[in-house]
C-alpha cells in the first residue's frame, strides 16, 4: 500500500469513493445522446430512455417454441438503447448465431411517468405506438434455456431492436388490428393485437409495480407465432394496421 505522501493528489483529495463519486463534475469520456425515433407529423424525435420487451404474449407463438401458455403474470426482457435501429435501412447478420430470427411486434411508446398505475389508469402514460422488430438469435437463446442461464446475449445485442415513426395515441388505439410480416414478398407472420394475452392496459399496469416508468421508454408487446430465420440479403416488411409499415434488409455478417 502506498504511503499518504505518495498517493496520487485525486485520491487526497477525496478519500472516500461516494464522496469522489458525487463531486464528479464532468465525463471522462464523451456521453452519447439518446437515440431519436422520429414522431409523425413533428419535426422532434421521440428520445429513447429504456427499451422493455414482453414475452411469449401470443399464445400461438409461445406454443410453436414449445412453451406453455398461461396468463399468470406476464415476464419482460430488456435491450439497451444502443441496440436500436431505425427502419428503412440495412442491418449486419449478428455474430455468433446460425439461427437470427425475426419477431414482428406492437410497440408503446411511453410518455408520462406510471407507477403502480391500475389498467385503467395505464392508457394515461401512452404516447404513442409503432412498429418493431425483436431481432434474435435463437439459438444462442434455446442454449442459454437448456442450462437455465439468462439469454441477454440472444436479445440485447446491436441492432436488434428495430422501430419505425411514432403514431400518436390520438391517432391510433390497439384493439384488433392485424399484425403481419413478410420476408422477400412471402407471408411469414400475422395475427391480430386481441391476440395478445396481456393487453396494452394490462402489461403497462403490471410492468409499472416493479418500475418506474418514464417518459422515452419504448414496450416491445410480444409476436405473432410464425418466427423464423433470416438469411442476408433477406428483405422484411413489417405492419399493424393503422401505423407506420416498417422495411429493413439484413446484411452481411458483421
């Protein structure tokens, strides 16, 4: 250990680490801004805080995985917000998976703080919805089931949070719209959101007991069965009726 006398000044200066946290008054390194979704019919964008993810909240997609369906509780997942990306363009097959597969999902896009907010209260903190894709790595996902372990590292990876335009909740109200994907022309999934096993209401509402929901979080509601693999080059169009469709072309391996 060193001596006082030849400890570095920064540390004299503030020997206890909580102290020298909370008089931080600047980055080591540059902070990067929250990614922008864009809103219809604004010139803001929709800054990104959180990104939550509902699963197996389609009782036919949870079955062709094998799952059991119950209405329990629903269970979430998380992205990172570096691992959005904006539709219309192209994203890099991930590295370290054989098996990418695609999930066509309703998202929230929360704008008011909820807390422990009933059903009926939920609708309050919507600001809008759009269109995404849960990009997966499914293999990685079935191996991290198989040893019981969390499959972070099939869901929260680059890119694999795909979005398109926010539609304003004045302009758009989940009920029973159709939910689709094609793949290169081909009909790959579709349903419908009275599908869901948790509504809109339902998910924010219990989502809300175990966080603080704030304005820039993004809900990935769940997928239609149909999930399958992609391949570069394949071209995905996704769309709910009523909101902005989105595009995206998968490219080569990163």
């Amino acid at each position: 250990m060193l001596a006082v006398s030849q400890r570095p000044a920064a540390i004299l200066a503030c020997p206890i680490r909580r102290e020298c946290a909370l008089s931080a008054s600047r980055p080591l390194f540059p902070v990067p801004s929250a990614p922008l979704v864009p809103i219809l019919g604004l010139d803001e964008g929709f800054p990104i805080h959180r990104i939550f993810c509902v699963g197996r909240n389609y009782a036919a997609h949870a079955a062709e995985l094998g799952n059991t369906v119950d209405r329990v509780a629903p269970f979430y997942f998380t992205k990172p917000p570096t691992g959005l990306a904006l539709e219309g363009g192209t994203i890099a097959y991930p590295p370290g998976t054989e098996d990418y597969q695609h999930e066509i999902e309703l998202v929230i896009a929360i704008g008011a703080p909820a807390f422990r907010v009933s059903a009926d209260e939920a609708m309050s903190a919507v600001y809008g919805y759009a269109v995404g894709l849960d990009m997966t790595r499914r293999d990685l996902q079935n191996a991290m089931k198989d040893k019981q372990r969390p499959w972070d590292i099939a869901k929260a990876f680059e890119d694999s949070a795909v979005i398109g335009p926010i539609t304003q909740a004045a302009d758009f109200a989940p009920v029973a719209q159709r939910i689709s994907l094609l793949v290169n022309d081909g009909l790959r999934q579709e349903g419908h959101l009275s599908d869901m096993i948790w509504s809109v209401p339902d998910i924010i509402s219990h989502l809300s007991r175990y966080y603080h929901l704030t304005p820039g979080d993004l809900i990935f509601t769940g997928t239609p069965s149909g999930v399958g693999a992609l391949q570069p080059g394949d071209r995905l169009e996704g769309a709910v009726e009523g909101l902005s469709p989105i595009t995206v072309t998968i490219g080569p391996a990163a």
